[in-house]
C-alpha cells in the first residue's frame, strides 16, 4: 500500500447548487462534523453561490464555486481536473443528477484515488438520462443512496445492480433539533401566526415532486371543517407564486402563510402542531427527520426512504402519493385527538435519536471514507 503524502484526507464534495435544500443541509451537517484531525473538506458548488449564513467553518471548510451556467459544459470537466489537482483531493463525491456527468469525468481526468456518487432524492428517469446514468455509474468506486427503497428504486429505474449500491441514511442534529416548547409563543408571534391556533406545517423547496399542491387542496376541507387551523409553508422555489396564487384563488391568504427561505428551521419546526410532507418523491427526507427530532408528529406520503422512517400509527401517519382524501382524514384524526399527538410526537422523537442521529451518520461516513481509500491502495 502507497504512503499518504499528507496526514489528512482531503474530501472535495461536488454539489449543483449551495444554497437552501435537503442536500447542501446533508453536506454542510457532514462537513461541519467529520474529525477535523482527519479530514479536510472543500464544497465546490457547480452553480453561483447562494447566502451561505455561515453555516461552514471557513477554517476548517473551503466553498469554492464554478459559476456554471445550464446545461451540461465539457470545459468544466477540465476546470474540475485542473481544481481536484490543485485541492490535492483523495476522494471526490459527486451528488445527484447536477454534477455526475462533469463531476465523475473530472475526478477520473484528475485521476482521484477515489470516486463516490450519491444519489439523494428523485433519479432522472428520462430514456436518454437512465442510459447515460448506467454508463456514468460505472467508474465511480462507490455508489451511494440513502435508504434500502432509493437503492432499490436506483436498481429496478437505471438497471445498475444492487449489490453495488450502499446506503447510508442521513441522520439529524439531535443538538439543534429539539423539542422546545418555551419559544413556541415567541416564534408565532414572529410569524405571524395566532398563540392558540392549530399550526399544520410544511417546509421543502417549492417545486413540483414536493407537491405542497395535495397540502394546499387537502386545506380547503380542513380549514372549513376546523375554524382553529392555520398552515405555514417554508420554503423557495419556482412555483411560489403559482402557489400563492392558488391560495389567493380559494380565499385562504390569511390562513396559509409563506414564510420563504428560513435559516431557523428547529424554532419554526417548534411552532408547528404537525408537520405534512406531501412529496411525489423522496429518498430520505432530511425536513421529516427534523421534525421528528423536534417531537413534532408527522403525516407523510409513503415514498422513498419515509417508510424506514415513519412507522404508520406509531410515530407518525402514512397515506399513499397523490391522495388527498386520505391526508383529509389523516389531518382531522390529529386535530382531534391530542392524546394520539402527543404519543406520534414522543415516539417520533425517541426515534430519530435511536436510528437517525447525525452521530451515527457522520461515524458511517467516516468509517466508509476510510476503508475506501485503504480499499483503492492508498
């Protein structure tokens, strides 16, 4: 086996975007947490960067952004060589969709020890993109999901086998998500919100395959049959005001609120009485994860990795993808019934503590980084 020229691995995590969503939270969490005696860290983001609110360590973490433009560009293969090079990286990990096609080629020009792709969410299934995603998954050393479903999900969609795909589930600051009802008046107040309304709350970007649509729809039922409710969405995206106008239309401006982007995610999540997460798509929703955390019962679609997280009638409700009539009956059941509020929450909370602490994820992290480059020869 080759000497390391250098004490520290040095890990250059690949992402499309830097800014707000379940991913770069993922990153950051990850990056924020690895043993600094160990690893060293750089975040290159293909896209501009967004507001970072100091959520790395520039001293222990480097952000560096390649103001990519859309579409797929082969020069930024070149870049990304010439970067990794330069970086000294020994391992690359690339994430999604965005950043697999110049990502992987880059690290593989670049000739990095060792090459991971992550897949996190929702897999291009377009005929030309499964193709080329068989393809580009070949040459990494690792591939990644982030629950047994996903896995299968990337095996049964882009035909790549299974036994090649590892899943290591994301996991949730159990420090920084908490339950805290002392500051539940206080962040209410902030947000507009009624002290002693019932709060169903959601929080994702604003895009179709988060599909807070169902949630919107399901509210015309539930805000007239529950004079009490309120409804919080956090979050940006393309179809904010699509949305808003939505709600506009049914005369609800005053009962759904928009609250954006937020950076103070565990307060918001602390002044919800529910949380709702209506995706089309999942593969392991960091938004659920936190709620639960929070000890904030939740009702979620039963897709990707949420069914390894939620047990349906013990820490939380699960209803199928698209069904308004069930996430109807789901919200009603918990307005109503404080007993069975209390008990999702308390479970849901143990639960994540147990099985989906940010300890555990970033131990399995390292473990893996570690016997990967042992693995290649370095």
């Amino acid at each position: 086996m080759k000497k390391q020229t250098h004490k520290k691995i040095r890990i250059a995590f690949l992402v499309h975007t830097y800014g707000f969503g379940g991913l770069e939270n993922m990153v950051t969490n990850l990056v924020n947490h690895l043993d600094p005696s160990r690893f060293e860290s750089t975040i290159i983001s293909f896209a501009p960067l967004k507001p970072l609110n100091g959520r790395v360590d520039p001293k222990r973490v480097q952000v560096i952004s390649l103001n990519k433009k859309g579409g797929n560009n082969p020069i930024l293969i070149y870049k990304i060589c010439l970067l990794l090079k330069k970086i000294g990286a020994d391992i690359v990990q690339t994430h999604n969709w965005g950043t697999a096609f110049e990502g992987i080629l880059g690290a593989k020009l670049a000739r990095v020890p060792a090459i991971i792709h992550a897949e996190r969410g929702t897999i291009e299934d377009k005929r030309h993109n499964i193709i080329l995603q068989r393809f580009l998954w070949s040459f990494p050393n690792q591939i990644l999901s982030v629950s047994q479903a996903h896995r299968q999900k990337m095996t049964d969609l882009v035909g790549f086998p299974h036994e090649q795909i590892r899943a290591i589930v994301n996991g949730v600051d159990t420090d920084l998500f908490f339950p805290n009802p002392e500051i539940k008046k206080e962040i209410r107040k902030k947000l507009g919100l009624k002290k002693d309304s019932f709060c169903i709350g959601t929080v994702g970007s604003l895009r179709p395959v988060k599909n807070q649509l169902l949630l919107i729809n399901a509210c015309k039922t539930i805000l007239h049959n529950f004079e009490n409710v309120e409804v919080m969405i956090v979050g940006e995206g393309p179809l904010k005001a699509q949305l808003k106008q939505e709600v506009k239309t049914l005369g609800f401006s005053e009962k759904i609120h928009f609250a954006g982007g937020q950076t103070n995610i565990p307060e918001i999540l602390n002044a919800l009485d529910v949380f709702v997460l209506p995706s089309l798509s999942e593969g392991m929703p960091n938004a659920v994860l936190e709620a639960m955390a929070c000890g904030i019962p939740v009702i979620a679609t039963s897709v990707g990795g949420v069914p390894e997280v939620i047990e349906d009638g013990k820490n939380g409700m699960l209803i199928s993808s698209g069904d308004e009539e069930a996430l109807i009956l789901s919200l009603g059941e918990v307005i109503q019934d404080q007993e069975k509020r209390l008990s999702f929450g308390i479970e849901a909370q143990r639960r994540a503590k147990t099985y989906f602490s940010l300890k555990n994820m970033v131990s399995e992290y390292q473990m893996f980084y570690e016997s990967l480059l042992q693995k290649v020869g370095r």
